[in-house]
C-alpha cells in the first residue's frame, strides 16, 4: 500500500475543511482508497492528511493534480503544503 502524507497550516480549520470536503482533486476518481485528517493537539491550524493508494502511478499523478489546486485556488486556505510519498510496511492492531 502506498501512502502520500501531505501537511500544511491552515489559517481557518472551518473554510479549509470546507474546501477540502468539496474534493478538487477527485479522491475517488484519483484512486485514493482511504484517507485521515489528521490536527495537531498542540496547534489545531496544523493539518496531516494520509492518503492510500494501491500503486505509485496513481499517488504520483495525484500530488501532481494537487501542485496545480495548492498553485491556485488553495492558496488562500493553506500554506506552505508538502508532501511525501511512503511505503506502508506494517500496521498493527493492538
């Protein structure tokens, strides 16, 4: 399973989960299988998301559509994006 972590600040929660709920990049179509937001106890205006994907093609065509929305639009609700691309090695439920 690939994983792309993307993070970034967000000056408001609320219009940045509105955004991102609107989905400009087509999770479904874009071949996420599963995804978390995730915030940062210490500074709620920070954002994780995880997205899983089955291959590397698909994440890696996915963070280029998300370069030209983060370009754009989003860069009113966000700032300073990053992103990576991991591989899944294990997961274990305790």
């Amino acid at each position: 399973m690939i994983v792309v972590r993307i993070e970034h600040s967000v000056p408001n929660f609320e219009k940045w989960k509105q955004a991102f709920d609107n989905d400009p990049a087509d999770r479904k179509g874009s071949g996420v299988r599963r995804y978390q937001v995730l915030r940062l106890q210490d500074d709620p205006n920070y954002v994780m998301i995880d997205l899983e994907f089955e291959g590397i093609g698909p994440a890696e065509d996915f963070l280029r559509t998300m370069q030209r929305i983060w370009d754009g639009p989003a860069k009113a609700i966000m700032q300073n994006p990053r992103a990576r691309i991991a591989d899944r090695v294990e997961v274990k439920e305790l």
